[in-house]
C-alpha cells in the first residue's frame, strides 16, 4: 500500500482553512506550534487532527524533508 486514503477528510484537506498559505503543511504545523506535543532542535510529535486511534501522534523531523529516505539518523531517534 503506497497511501491511506480517506475520502471523508477531503473536505479538511481542500478546504484551504487550516494553511493554505504553506508550502509543506507539517512544517506549518511545527512552526505554528497549536499541535505539538514536545518537540527538540531535530525532531516534533504533532497531534493528529483526525486520529486513526485515541492517543495517535505523529513524529517527524523539524528539518523539511521531501522523502521518508532523506531523513538522518539523527532525526530518526538513538537505537532505531
């Protein structure tokens, strides 16, 4: 499976209410700083607006990445 598909969240995603002024939407998020639960100099865990489960968080690096293979060991966490 390359991507999840939610067709019921098209509206949020089109809607251009949440950043429709960014370029990346979750560099937007860890700038704007409303969903971040902790965050360092490489790496943020963001709420999820629409979680899949209760409690779900995403982790990402603070460093614009483009592809999921760019990301340093760094940004991935020690002994992952």
């Amino acid at each position: 499976m390359e991507r999840i598909w939610a067709a019921w969240r098209s509206e949020y995603v089109t809607s251009g209410d949440v950043f429709d002024d960014a370029a990346c939407v979750l560099c937007k998020v860890i700038e704007d700083g409303t969903y971040v639960v902790w965050r360092d100099d490489q790496v943020a865990v963001i709420l999820n607006a629409f979680p899949y489960t209760s409690g779900h968080v995403m982790v990402l690096p603070v460093r614009h990445v483009g592809e999921v293979e760019d990301i340093a060991r760094e940004e991935v966490g020690p002994g992952w």
